[in-house]
C-alpha cells in the first residue's frame, strides 16, 4: 500500500515537471519527429508510454543508446501521457529538447542498465546488460 502511494507521488512529480516543459521548454511530440531529434543529437530526455509497442519501444531505446540519451518509461499508458503533456490526444513518445524552466533531466531516475547490444541467433539485436 505504501509503494502504492509512492508512485502515485513520484507519477505527480513527473507530471508537475512535464506541465512546464510544455510551457517554459521546446519538446517533440511523437514517433518520427522522436527518431528525428536523436538522429539530429537534439535530444536531452526521451520520455515513452508503457503501452508503447515493443518494436517502436526497442527502436527509440536503440537510437537513444547511441546519441547518449536518458530513456524514462513513464508508468501510464499513452492516454495518461497525453493528458500529463496538457494535450487532448494521445501520446506515445515525446522527447524534450530543451527543459525551460523545468529540471526534470536533473531529477529523473536513472535505470540501473547499460546499454549494450547483443548478437542472438546471427541476427544484431538490442539488450541491456546489468551492471
């Protein structure tokens, strides 16, 4: 119950620093125009949706890895990420460019994951290693 109320205040948190970001920063909405930052090396943070598809999902954490950016799974679906970013629609991905006033790429937590990529089968796939 207390780990309950715990993500609950961290999900606040998250949602309060968003909030900003969208009215204080320059952000990206979206799949391709996310690819596009990366490539770009634009990107500071890449924020996903937990119903994000695992093929997309794989694809920005691949080219998240290699542009060294910070990947932070937001703990509700694409619907609560769109309402979060004050938006109507729903959201999949964004990817914040420059914070604004916000520190939230100061305060997001950061997995305990280096990303590393592993070969299975002859085919190049994208893992995580564990430190």
């Amino acid at each position: 119950m207390v780990a309950a109320k715990k993500t609950k205040k961290s999900t606040d948190n998250i949602n309060n620093k968003l909030q900003l970001v969208m009215k204080s920063g320059k952000y990206t909405l979206g799949y391709k125009t996310v690819l596009r930052t990366l490539r770009n090396s634009k990107s500071k943070l890449v924020i996903i949706a937990n119903n994000c598809p695992p093929l997309r999902k794989s694809e920005i954490e691949y080219y998240a890895m290699l542009a060294k950016v910070t990947v932070h799974h937001f703990h509700g679906n694409n619907v609560d990420l769109g309402t979060a970013c004050g938006k109507y629609f729903r959201v999949c991905c964004l990817s914040i460019i420059d914070p604004g006033d916000s520190d939230i790429i100061k305060t997001t937590p950061v997995e305990n994951f280096v990303p590393g990529i592993d070969i299975l089968n002859g085919a190049l796939a994208y893992g995580c290693a564990q430190i």
